[in-house]
C-alpha cells in the first residue's frame, strides 16, 4: 500500500475461503496495531477489528498507514463459527508504484503454430500498492491475437480480473513471440512486453524410442497421441505405424466410428489423434507384452523403429468406510475420511449406491432447493475428492446407513455400507424477542406466550419483533429453562396448584399455560421477578419480567394502528392487537370479526377466517391480506374491521365492540418491491466537477402512475456530505414529479477533496401528506466520484453559466472553455457530451449538431450552442443543461435561456367536437408571452375565418381584436355559421407595447365524434369492417354516413368482396350489418393503408378522420393469380397510370339517379317557398331590417344527439335566443 495512505481490503487481498458450501460467512478478527488501522469505508469511518468476509466483499473495510513504519506484519484470525484459523498480514508501505511481477509464456520448442493457449497469472501479472481493485488493472492491444470469455471473442482489451478468471486467451504465432501491451492503473500507464519461450524439453530429431502401457488383466487401453505422438515442427501428415512384432498376449483394434471394431496392423497419425487406436488384453497370464513399431514420415522420408512396451497388472479395489455424522436438517460433504476408494493404478472408480438412505438424500453442491432434491444414484471418487458429493438430513434424528459399491470398468468390489448418524448440535443460544408486562387482574395472572414466548421453527427468524421473545432454533422448548429469583409483590406458582411455589420452568410449562404469577401485596400494583434463561449450554441474563395490577374490566391491553404495503400481506403482531383474561389461556381468548375489512381480507393460518384466538396472533399466525383486490390508487388507505372480545365456549362477549385499524400506505413498501415503482442510477462525478441528476438517476414514473389520484412530491431529504447541490431556477428542496420529470435541474457540485463516494436522499411523498413524516419514502441515490485517469489535465476555464437568446445561438470561444496539458496538443483535448440538453439547447459545428469536439475548436470559433424552441412546450423553461466530460473532468455548462421581447410560445391546431358549433379559445390554443402586461398582446385577425366568426362570449359582437388576457379568461370564442364545413383557418398579427409584430396563422378543425381502432388484414383477402373498428354508436340517432375522400392504394372498399365493384360511400348500419369490406390487393410485403373517411349526420357538421390499415405479406404457396380486372390501382381514369379520384366510380348509374331525386326535391321545395312568401308578403321582414341585426348563430346540431351533454356555455348570453330563432327558421325551411 501506499505510505501514509489507505487502501480498501479486497478479497484479493485476502484470499481466504471455506470448503463447507452451507458454512456461514468467514468472521475476521484483526488484532490493534499502531502503525496501522482497520477502518470501515462508511463515513465516519470508525475503526474495525471485527468484520465478515460479506463486508470485504461488498468493500467496506479498509487499512489506513500511520505512518510510524514501512514494514511490519498485522495479526488477526480467521472463523467459520466452528473453527479458528490464525494468520498475518505482511504490509508494505511505500511510495505510489506499479510494476510488471510475471510476462512469459512457456512452450516447447519444435511444436505446431500457432497455439491458442489460456492465460493465467503465471504468465502475466501487474502489481501495484494504490488503493484499486483488479478489474481496474485494464490491458490495451492492439493486436488481434487476444480473446476474451467462453466464447473466445477477439478483444483489444481485458483486465487483470480477467487474467486470474482464465478467461483471456492468446494465439502463439510462434516460439519466439513478443506480444507490447499498455497497462492502466488509475492515473499511471506503462508498456508490458509479453514474451514467448521455447523449452527444449523434447528432442525434435531424435525420438525417445521406448514407451511403456499399463493394461489390466484382461482389459482394454486407449493408445493415444502422449505414447506416439511425433513432435517435429516440419513434420507433416500422414505419419504411418506399420506393426513389425505383434503382441503375444493381446492385439491393435481400430476402431471406426464407434460402430465396429477390427484387428490392425498398420494405422495412421489421424487414427492416433481421434482416439481410435487402443491395445486388447486377451489373456489370463500376468506375463508383461511389447509391440514394435516402423514410423514412416513421408513429407521428410524419414523411417525409424518405436518399441512399446507393454506391462500387464492385476486390478486391486478396496473400499473402507467410517461413521458419518451429520446435523438433523442440516447437510455435510461425503469426504474420503468417511468413504474411500484404492485402485491400484489410481483410477477413477464409480461408486453405485446399493441401498440409499431413509433419513435423507445423497446430491450433488449444485442443490440447493429442498423441496425439489432428489437423490443420485451414482457417483466418482472425483466428485468425492472435489468436495461434490453430500448428505442432507430431511430433519429427522437416529441413526442411517447407505450401501455403496465401487466399480473400475467391469471390476466392482462387494457391498459395504458406510453409517450415518444424524444429530442435533446446539450451537445457537436463546435470544430474548418478546417480554410483555403482565397485567394481574384479581389475585393470580396466568403467564402464557403473549409474554415468554419461544418459537423453535427456524422460519421465524424472519421477521423482526419489536417486543421481547426467547428465541432459539436448536432446542426444542422444553429443554428451554427459566430460572427465576425471589419475586416482588407476589410469587409464581404452577397454574393448577397455587399452593406450590416453583423457582424454574421451561417454554413448554409457559406454552401449555402451566404458570401463573399470584399477587401478594395489592397496596403496591408493580412487581416482578428477575430471571436467567439456559437451553444446557448456553446462558443468558439477567433479566427482568415485570407485572402490574389492573381493572377487570380492562381487557383488551393493546389496540393499535397496522401500517401495511399494497398488495402485501401484513403480519398482525402481538404488539399491535392483544388482549388478557384472568385465568384464562391465549387460545381461550377468541377474537370475532363483526364487520369485515374492506379492502383487505384477515387470513388465519393462510384461510380466510373471522374467528382467531390470542394463541394464534402470538404465534403470528394472523395477516391482513390486501393480495388480490382492487389496485390501490392513492398514497395512503385507510381500512378497519370491528370485533368483539370473547371466552372460548361462551356465547357472551366480555367487552364492547372494537375498531382494528388500518392504513394501507405506500411509504411501507419493502426494499424487494421498491424497485417495481422507483428506479435509481448512481450518478458519476469526477473530483472537483459537477453533474446534473435527471429521471435515470431518479424516476418515480411507476410510482406515479400507480397513485394517479396524487401528486407526487419529491423533496431532498438529506444533503450531501462531499458537495453542494444547486437548483437553477431557484433554491427549493420540495418539487411535484409532474415538474420535475420535464426540468429535472439539479445540479451537484463536488466540493471535497478527496474521492469518497457520496450520496443523496430524496423524500418522495404525497402532496397531501406533506405533514406526516412518517408518509415517506427514503430513497438513496449514490454520487460515485472519480479520480480524473491523467493528472496533467487541467481545466482552466469553465463557465458558471452562458446566457443565450430564445431561438438564438452564441459562441463558445476560449476565454469560456480553456482545457490544457503539459504535452498533448489542443486538437487531442477532446470535450463529450454526457448529457444533452433537454429544453431545445445544442452544440454545434457550423449547422450540425455535434456530440464531441476538441479545444482546438473552440480556439477556433468554430463551436456554439444553438437554442430551438419548442412549440409544443406546454410551459416556459428560462434554463438548460449540458454535462461535459473533458477527459474525464465533469462539468456542467448551465445555459440561461433569455426570452424574446415577444414569442408566440404555444400554437396549436384549434379542435372542437363534432356537434358543438362554438369553441372556447384559451392559452394553449394562442399563447403569447412578453415581458409587459398580457393586457398589452393584442390579437388582431388580418384574415377572418371563412365558415365562421369569433365572438365576444359575454355580448353579441363579433370579436377582430383581443388580448392575450381575454384569451386567458375565456371570453372569446369561434362559433361555426357553414355547418357543411369540417375546417376553418385564419391569420393574425400580435403586438406587444414596444411595437413588436409577430405574424401567424391558425387552423381550426371539428373532431369526429368517432372512435377508430387499427385494422389488421392478408394480402389478398377480403375483411369486413366492424363497429370495434369504426365505432360512430355516439351518433346512431343522427343515421351516420361515411364517405371516402381519399384514393386508396393498396385495396379497395366494396359491398360485395366477390366482384370488382368499389363504394365510395356506405352507413353505419351497413358497418353494423358488416356488409362492408376492405379487399386488400396481392403485394410481397408489409405496407400501410391510411384511409381517410369523411362522416355526417343529420343536423351535425361533418369532420373527417382516418383509418389506419395494416395489409399483411400471404404466404407465398397460397398466392393466387389475379383476374385481370383486380390487378391494377383503383380510381384509374381514362387508362393512364395515375391514380384519381373519381366521385361517380365504377357504377354511375345508381348515383345519376340519385342525383335527379334530389335536384327535383330541391325543385318542390322551392316552388312551396315561393307560394307561402306571396301569402304571407305583409309579415316579411325587409332586407334592410336583416342587414341591421347582428350576424346569427347556427342551431347546435348536438341536442340530436343521445348521449350526455356538457353545460352550455352560452345558456345565459344572447346567443341563445338566437340559437333558438334559427332552429324554427331550419325547420320551416324543411317543412
């Protein structure tokens, strides 16, 4: 380590580990040294000398110099909770260094190349003392002989971790290889050369001319490439084995692709490498064999003779056994102290269990599921030697045995059997969990598990009392004793015998209520008695168990308020709910739910119940379930359920009815769920920089969503330790999600000096809870600071801020941005946008936007930022920002965004629905903004809307100019006159009070009162349109009609899917009758058919809409030819090849005579007009009357409509009088 510094103790660094898979983390105990410390990694960095190996792991333990010497050792040990190993630890403390301890690679000369071989720490290994861990050791190549990973994936860099893993793998060229790599460890570099050599191990020109083959008796042996192998660099295949001496007592078989084998004489070198090649032992005799050989390499003319000898041996098995014990439902490894197999030539033998055992299973590490083991038949001496072969007790006790026997091939021994004895080890002592104040009502109490209690089963454990329990898991409860003192103000006596005092007791005698405490004094209501609690062997104490005098009539002694999670089930604990009785046991104490929960259910032992005793709450068997009902979308619930107190076969209640309460609230969320609704990233900093958090460091959107009927507030609990945090709109701690999610700016600045990781704390509540502290969410967000990798980086100029105009764009010169080092030149000094701007503002190269550029650059004016705005933008934002990360520096460049004298910030398309014939104008609509008063904007219309007119709501004139105040407060509005119209538009000019002009214009569109939702077809098919899929059921009342207005490209719409016949026009009751297609054309592949359909109905205007439409590729074998008439585009007209639209279409007679109907109703209707006019001459009003009177409203065509109608906003104005009077005219006229 480095001298006068720290470093974090990685399990590298103390690599210690434990063979017993189920054993509990290792325990480290350091012993105190003065010219070191142990300290944790957590502020305030107290010191340690006793850890885990689960805190080395997760790094919070680290060694800091003192500085007193530069060598020196530290002792300490080592436990697995049942054994103690001693160690020390040798420290060295120097100055800041890294150096190369191993870059060789061995290998042996003559062989082929190249070779891919694995890399280990033998052969390269970079050491160092700075405070890092071995993923940062990172090696850079350029070459592309590495690899990294089971799937030996080429890589241009790995790390050291990598290399002690065995993942990185290296391709020899050849035997005198140099491989330059670049090693970075934090801020230091160096250059490794790793470097190839050749042992000449084997000579490659003589061959050593006598090898020896161990076979059994009567066996079979595999000749592979260790006994014939020919290592020779120039030495090409084939290589031929020509036999000279046969064996005497056996034979070569070759044997060709596992399907047969035969007797040879001569093979070759591929017959050797694929294993083919094996000796047979055909003989009883012992006697020892050979085999002489002519090798024949043909590529060097090489021929010289190979003797193998071969030494037949007599195959010896011998298998011992010894006691095995091991804990009852607990499990240990079959090791060969217990069960051991000798072969004579240390073979592997595979071991067959005869007989398996009846108190467990025998398995393999790799099970770890109880409720899913199942046992192995057979096993290997291997798998006993590595430690793979264990025992699990299924938890009974007594005494097993399992029968095993060991084969080698076709050899076994007989049956032994190896025993087993399972026991209970107490290794755990009790541990106090539950000690209740007992209420004496009278002159006795009795003393039952609501107060002691002891719970055995291991799955308790879980949960976390807040009150006082006697806990241990390896001792059953009646070898639990209480040993008790001299009481006050009364003694304890056994439940069925006042008269007789008893100083000791076990859980047993508390859970069958065999003890009660007798009240001696009534002057004085406290007592007690103090008391030790032993299970045999351990001991713990003293304590004290405390009673108190009491009414009769005070059953119920707790009733509390259950805080639960949603959709969770909550434990209803002692502590919440309890209730005592004089003489009576816990499971006399019946509980009757009168009115149930109304967003929950009560289960009792996992079944839904209304009745449960005390018994079963103290043993925590009673829940509120909110599991399956109605989501929850608010922060906080309230619930409850009623309940009367009574004594077990008594139908009279003892108390009045009561109220449990519940709050079912999402501040009680566990850790294990939090992550479904809250999602948090570690934000990275380098030291001295700053960064902006945004929603991937904090987003609350699942949350949000979920309580939709709130407004989620999030409000900096806890500021951090190492900086300082900075709002850019202002100094706030609590902001709505709904805010902060479009504009999360906040930055963090690091301020401290050195690079220990911070953190900062949100509370996230809801607004209406912001009074209850206990409401809330604590959520940490990790700051990770990070030391700069060069240290001859400096920037030197930064900006705080940059100001820009709205729409404008400014440069980023070098008196802003100024970055230098000692030797690399500006053009490699090289600025990355970590985080874009997220309010318009981009870095520009000329016109394009640019994610990086160098301080050369910028030196040369070539960089500025750009602001856009966004018309969409709902509400003005004054400030951006963007994250810099200048070669490994972070800063954030904080824009200032001034506004325009003017701006037209919100501009939208004007809807209003289909049957209304006036529209509201508000600001999102037309929404100016300028620096003076809103009354100063002024609207006026240079070109006036052509199917309507805009109107002063509150008068009847027709509104040309009006501020942006009137349009705030909602007094004006457009009001439609031409109801055969779907769209209107109009131009404006805005001013402000410094003459500012801004020219626009506006469109205005009716909303169909139509629901569309995509349609799905196959090339080549015809679908019916349904109401799912054009749904018009708001307008049945009115006959609603569709018509096409658009041409279609890929299909048609037709009546009949069998003809060539297209329609232009069709009803929803022909879409209700679903007599209406789409026939989709032939086509090789997906396209997209957009539909544009116009509706109308009586007494409302028409509005336009589409229809999306997706056509399918066919399957290319059920592609059928089409009829010559159905291959081309429709709307074609007069044979050219441009698609038209005509309105007659394929069949115009049927529309001709529709036509003439109408024009001669039109006819009659006019003639009737006339007529009444000479009748009624003296009652008509003159033109010059009509010109005087103000413009008319049309009727509203909506109250035709059947179905549920806002309020109308002009009921009270003169408009609707005049609604009124064109109602009667439009009548008459169609009368």
């Amino acid at each position: 380590m480095v001298e006068r510094g720290e470093r974090v103790l990685h399990s590298f660094l103390l690599p210690w580990i434990d063979e017993d898979v189920d054993a509990s983390a290792l325990i480290f105990d350091f012993t105190q040294n003065k010219d070191a410390a142990i300290l944790s990694t957590v502020s305030p960095y107290l010191p340690l000398t006793l850890f885990t190996q689960h805190d080395i792991d997760e790094g919070k333990v680290m060694i800091r110099h003192l500085g007193h010497h530069g060598e020196f050792y530290i002792g300490y040990t080592v436990s697995d909770g049942a054994h103690r190993v001693e160690g020390k630890m040798h420290v060295l403390a120097a100055k800041p260094d890294v150096w190369i301890e191993k870059s060789e690679v061995v290998m042996i000369c003559g062989a082929h190349f190249p070779q891919t071989i694995r890399l280990s720490s033998n052969n390269l290994t970079v050491l160092t003392n700075l405070d890092v861990r071995l993923e940062d050791i990172v090696y850079s190549s350029n070459s592309s002989r590495f690899s990294v990973g089971s799937q030996r994936k080429s890589a241009r860099g790995f790390s050291q971790r990598d290399i002690e893993n065995e993942s990185v793998w290296y391709s020899v060229p050849n035997e005198n290889a140099v491989e330059k790599l670049k090693v970075a460890v934090a801020d230091r570099n160096l250059e490794v050369e790793l470097r190839v050599r050749c042992e000449n191990s084997r000579d490659s020109f003589t061959y050593q001319q006598h090898r020896m083959l161990r076979v059994p008796v009567g066996g079979a042996v595999l000749i592979d490439k260790s006994l014939l192998e020919i290592a020779m660099v120039d030495a090409e295949p084939p290589i031929i084995y020509q036999v000279v001496k046969h064996p005497n007592y056996g034979y070569l078989s070759l044997d060709y692709e596992k399907s047969y084998s035969s007797r040879v004489s001569r093979f070759t070198d591929s017959d050797v490498a694929s294993g083919s090649v094996q000796y047979v032992h055909n003989n009883a005799d012992h006697s020892n064999d050979s085999i002489d050989f002519q090798i024949q390499i043909i590529s060097r003319n090489l021929s010289f003779h190979l003797k193998l000898d071969i030494d037949v041996f007599q195959r010896n098995i011998t298998i011992s056994t010894s006691l095995f014990s091991v804990p009852a439902a607990g499990r240990a490894p079959i090791t060969t102290n217990f069960l051991k197999v000798t072969t004579s030539e240390n073979e592997e033998a595979v071991i067959t269990v005869v007989s398996p055992p009846t108190s467990g299973w025998i398995t393999t590490d790799s099970v770890h599921n109880v409720t899913s083991i199942s046992s192995i038949g057979t096993f290997t001496t291997r798998m006993i030697e590595n430690g793979q072969v264990w025992f699990v007790s299924d938890g009974s006790q007594g005494n097993d045995s399992i029968g095993v026997q060991a084969c080698v091939q076709d050899q076994c021994t007989g049956t032994h059997l190896m025993q087993i004895t399972v026991t209970r080890i107490n290794e755990k002592g009790p541990v106090m969990v539950r000690n209740e104040v007992l209420r004496v009502t009278g002159n006795k109490a009795l003393i039952t598990n609501s107060h002691l209690d002891v719970e055995v089963s291991c799955f308790w454990m879980n949960f976390r009392y807040e009150l006082t329990v006697f806990q241990d898991t390896d001792t059953p409860t009646n070898s639990i004793i209480y040993i008790i003192a001299q009481p006050s103000n009364g003694r304890v006596v056994k439940a069925g015998h006042l008269e007789e005092v008893i100083t000791n007791f076990t859980q047993f005698d508390i859970d069958q209520s065999n003890v009660a405490f007798s009240a001696t004094n009534h002057s004085n209501p406290f007592g007690g008695f103090s008391f030790h609690v032993t299970d045999g062997k351990h001991k713990i104490g003293p304590e004290w168990f405390s009673t108190e005098l009491s009414s009769s009539s005070n059953i119920l002694e707790a009733n509390g308020r259950l805080v639960a999670s949603p959709s969770s089930a909550t434990v209803i604990g002692t502590e919440l709910l309890r209730a005592n009785m004089p003489g009576t046991r816990p499971d006399e104490i019946i509980f009757t739910i009168l009115k149930p929960a109304r967003y929950g259910e009560v289960l009792v032992d996992g079944i839904k119940n209304t009745v449960f005793t005390q018994l079963q709450i103290n043993r925590r068997q009673v829940v509120y379930s909110t599991v399956g009902f109605s989501d929850q979308n608010e922060w906080s619930r309230r619930d409850s359920f009623s309940f009367r107190v009574h004594k077990n076969n008594s139908a009279q209640f003892l108390n009045t009815n009561e109220k449990f309460r519940i709050t079912t609230t999402y501040a009680a969320i566990s850790d294990k769920v939090l992550s479904k609704f809250i999602t948090t990233r570690p934000l990275i900093v380098s030291r001295g920089g700053s960064a902006s958090f945004n929603q991937s460091h904090l987003d609350v959107s699942a949350l949000a969503d979920a309580v939709d009927k709130e407004i989620v507030m999030i409000e900096i609990g806890t500021e951090p330790r190492a900086g300082k945090l900075e709002w850019l709109d202002n100094e706030r701690n609590r902001v709505s999600w709904t805010e902060l999610r479009t504009s999360f700016h906040l930055l963090y600045r690091h301020t401290a000096t050195d690079s220990l990781s911070d953190s900062l704390i949100f509370h996230v509540y809801a607004a209406r809870e912001s009074t209850r502290r206990a409401s809330r969410l604590r959520i940490s967000v990790d700051i990770q600071i990070k030391n700069p990798p060069d240290p001859d980086v400096q920037v030197i100029l930064f900006p705080d801020s940059v100001s820009i105009l709205n729409s404008g764009s400014s440069p980023l010169l070098a008196d802003m941005l100024m970055t230098r080092h000692k030797t690399v030149p500006p053009q490699s000094i090289v600025y990355t946008t970590q985080q874009r701007g997220a309010n318009g503002v981009t870095i520009r190269r000329g016109d394009d936007e640019i994610d990086h550029f160098s301080q050369q650059e910028v030196n040369d004016g070539k960089i500025s930022i750009w602001h856009t705005a966004n018309r969409h933008q709902t509400t003005a934002t004054w400030h951006d920002v963007i994250v810099l990360d200048i070669e490994g520096h972070t800063r954030s460049l904080v824009i200032d965004i001034r506004p325009l004298d003017l701006m037209l910030k919100n501009h939208s398309t004007i809807w209003y629905p289909q049957g209304k014939t006036y529209v509201v104008l508000n600001s999102e609509h037309l929404g100016a903004f300028s620096m003076g008063n809103r009354s100063s904007l002024k609207y006026k219309i240079t070109s006036g809307p052509e199917n309507g007119t805009f109107y002063w709501v509150a008068g009847e004139k027709e509104a040309k100019e009006f501020s942006q105040k009137d349009i705030d407060d909602g007094r004006v509005l457009y009001a439609q006159l031409n109801m055969h119209s779907y769209q209107d538009k109009f131009d404006f000019v805005v001013e402000n009070d410094s003459r500012d002009v801004l020219r626009n214009s506006s469109e205005l569109r009716v909303r169909a009162l139509v629901t569309v939702q995509p349609v799905i077809v196959e090339a080549d098919t015809a679908t019916p349109l349904t109401t799912s899929q054009i749904n018009a059921s708001v307008l049945l009342n009115a006959s609603p009609r569709f018509f096409l207005t658009s041409p279609l490209r890929f299909g048609r719409l037709t009546f009949d899917p069998n003809t060539n016949y297209s329609t232009y026009y069709f009803t929803y009751t022909d879409i209700q009758k679903g007599i209406v297609y789409y026939k989709a054309f032939s086509t090789d592949e997906e396209v997209h058919e957009i539909v544009q359909l116009e509706v109308r109905a009586d007494n409302v205007q028409p509005a336009r809409f589409t229809l999306p439409i997706t056509i399918l590729r066919a399957d290319m074998e059920s592609y059928d030819l089409a009829p010559s008439g159905d291959t081309g585009i429709p709307f074609q007209n007069g044979g050219t090849n441009n698609s038209k639209f005509s309105i007659l279409g394929e069949n115009s007679l049927p529309v001709v005579i529709l036509g003439a109907i109408v024009a001669a109703t039109i006819f009659v209707l006019i003639c009737r007009r006339c007529g009444d006019g000479k009748k009624k001459n003296k009652t008509r009003t003159p033109i010059s009357a009509k010109l005087d009177t103000p413009t008319r409203l049309p009727p509203s065509p909506s109250e035709s409509i059947d179905h549920e109608k806002p309020p109308d906003l002009l009921g009270t104005t003169v408009f609707a009088s005049v609604r009124q009077a064109e109602d009667r005219m439009t009548t008459r006229s169609f009368n």
